[in-house]
C-alpha cells in the first residue's frame, strides 16, 4: 500500500536535513505505529507524504499503491487514498460540516473522474456512516469543529475518514491531549474503519492508544531514521525502559 524507500527531505528554507533515509512498506489491511523521541521527524514524514510545502525531497521514493506519491499535487494525493489526520483539527467558521464533507467527497470523486455524490446519496451516505460511528446528526449541521470538544473534533475527523474511503491513513499525534474517554473514541472509530484494503500509520507517544489499536507494527524513529521495527512489544518496550536504550543500541 505504501512503499518508502531511502527518503532523504531537507527543509526548502535552511536547507537542514531532517530524513536522513527513511525506508517504511506498510502492506494493505496492515496498521503501522511509529513512535519516537521529539524532533526525530515523525511529523515531517506525514507532511511530506501529504504534499505540505516547505520541503525539499533530495533523495528516495514515496508510493502508494504503485503510484508515485512525490509527483502528485496534494489533492491528487487525497483522490488517491491518502488521508491525514492532524494533531489539531482546523476550525472553519461558516463552513458547516455537512457542506464541507460534500465538497470535498465531491472533490475527490471528480479528480478519480468518477460522478458526483447527488445530494440526496449523500445524505443517506453520512447519514449511515455517522450512525454507524454513533455521531449525533446535530454536528453534521454546526460549522466545522468551532466550539467542538476535543473529544468532537476526533469524532468528526474519523468521519471525514469514513466519508472519504481512504486507503491509507495517517494519524499523526492524534491522541495528544486527549482524555482516556476522547482516546478509547478515536481507537474505536481507527478499529470500526480497519479493513483489507485501508491501511493506517498511527505516529504516537503513548503506548495506551496502542492498547486499543492494536499495531502489526511498530517502527521507532530517531534523527530522521527508523532505528528499530518490531511487534507490539517494542511499544511496551518504549513505554517502560524509554528511548535510550534504544538509542544507544542504535550508536
Ligand atoms: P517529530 O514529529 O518527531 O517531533 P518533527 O518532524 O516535527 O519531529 O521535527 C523534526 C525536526 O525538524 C525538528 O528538529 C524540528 O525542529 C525541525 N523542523 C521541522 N519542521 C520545521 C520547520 N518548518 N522549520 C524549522 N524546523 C523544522
Ligand atoms: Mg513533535
Ligand atoms: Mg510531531
């Protein structure tokens, strides 16, 4: 599903190197965690693979399902399959949350060159998909995520995920910040939506989401490489002994 080979990506301004050759396959179906110390480049990888500017790929490649991620425009990239969920979810006043998920499932269909959702099959389609993911249809009307709870905006980013059938998804620090409550939420929204063909990137510091989520991998990250992959434990492992060990066996 997503194959990075070697990626080397300096920042566009300073020209500092941040991936220092990330190498990562993640099969189909699969759900990947990466965990590492701050600063090591574990947002700088989403972002470049989301097609964020301000960086400069100087060597590698990214694909997913085959095609070359690194030559497509960030919307051709969402048309794609790729989804990103961020650390903060961006407020839009005036935008209500039916209206945007419409715009942008329409969006990406049209860029597929599929036809577009009519209003009527789109509403039976969020209307399903938020009674499955148990969303109270009242914030599907309200602008998005202003004045959500943190615990709202989480519910409202898996549903822009169910909406959009992505493929491959990436929850960057997603749990950060968040009550036990707000953190089981969003496990069970990643674990309602876990299928053969959608695979996830989970980027977190706290082996508890983990618990619910249940990786098939885990990969630590540290100076812009990934040191060490391993199972479930490897997170355990992190969470009661730290990154130093690792570190130092890496050195
Ligand atoms: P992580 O997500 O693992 O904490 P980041 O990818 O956010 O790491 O950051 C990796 C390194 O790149 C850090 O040293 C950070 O300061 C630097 N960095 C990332 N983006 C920028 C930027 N836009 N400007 C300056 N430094 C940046
Ligand atoms: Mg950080
Ligand atoms: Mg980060």
């Amino acid at each position: 599903m997503l194959e990075i080979k070697n990626l080397h990506v300096e920042l566009e301004e300073e020209g500092k190197q941040i991936l220092k050759g990330v190498d990562l396959t993640v099969e189909s179906g699969q759900v990947h965690a990466i965990m590492g110390p701050n600063g090591s480049g574990k947002s700088t990888l989403s972002y470049v693979l989301s097609g964020r500017d301000g960086y400069t790929v100087t060597d590698g490649e990214a694909t997913l399902a085959g095609e070359d991620l690194l030559e497509m425009e960030p919307e051709e990239r969402a048309a794609a399959g790729l989804f990103l969920a961020f650390q903060y979810p961006v407020e839009i006043p005036g935008v209500g949350n039916m209206t945007f998920l419409r715009t942008a499932v329409n969006a990406q269909r049209k860029l597929r060159g599929e036809e577009e959702l009519s209003s009527g099959d789109f509403l039976r389609l969020i209307r399903a998909k938020a009674k499955t993911l148990k969303i109270d249809a009242d914030m599907l009307k309200r602008p998005v995520n202003v004045g959500f709870s943190g615990g709202e905006k989480k519910r409202n980013e898996i549903l822009q995920m169910a909406m959009l059938e992505p493929k491959m998804c990436i929850l960057d620090e997603t749990d950060s910040g968040l009550d036990v409550d707000a953190m089981k939420l969003v496990s069970e929204g990643v674990n309602a939506l876990r299928s053969e063909g959608r695979s996830f990137l989970v980027i977190t510091h706290y082996q508890r989401l983990l618990d619910h989520i249940k990786p098939d991998v885990v990969h630590i990250m540290a100076d812009g490489r990934i040191i060490k992959t391993g199972g479930p434990d490897l997170a355990l492992e992190v969470e009661t002994q730290g990154y130093a060990h690792l570190l130092n066996e890496e050195a």
